[in-house]
C-alpha cells in the first residue's frame, strides 16, 4: 500500500507543483517542475525497482521453484545457444 502511494505521490506531483504556482513567474514555474519531474521519475524507478525485489524474494524463498529453476538451467545447451 505504501508503494502505491508513493507511486500516486510522484505521479500528481508536477500537476500539483503547477496548479501551486499560479501567479509565479514561468520561468521559475518551469524550473521547478523540471525538477519536480526528474524527483517524480526517482520516486518511480525506486518502487518499480522495490517492486522487482519482493517479486524476485517471493522466487528465491521459494525451494521448488529454485529446483526447478536449476533443473531448467541444467538444460540448455549453451554451446549451441552461444
């Protein structure tokens, strides 16, 4: 719940910022939604990443999925792959 809560942060956050500035230079306006931007896709590559992590823990805690997952690897024929 709190990862997609900080997914919704990042995602309003320049709409905010912008709707806050009204009568504010568009100079500054501009800078300070680029960055507001550039911390929002932050906040987005940090929960993708926090994401890929507790979906690869559930994997790796998992003993017959990283046997079967050996077994697999087991298999291929690397030789003629490469």
């Amino acid at each position: 719940a709190l990862t997609q809560a900080i997914r919704n942060f990042a995602k309003s956050l320049e709409n905010w910022l912008t709707n806050a500035m009204i009568n504010i230079p568009e100079e500054m306006v501009r800078i300070k939604v680029v960055c507001a931007g550039a911390f929002a896709q932050t906040l987005r590559r940090y929960t993708s990443l926090n994401h890929l992590a507790q979906a690869a823990r559930a994997v790796l805690q998992n003993t017959a999925q990283i046997t079967q997952m050996l077994s697999d690897l087991n298999r291929v024929d690397f030789t003629n792959v490469q």
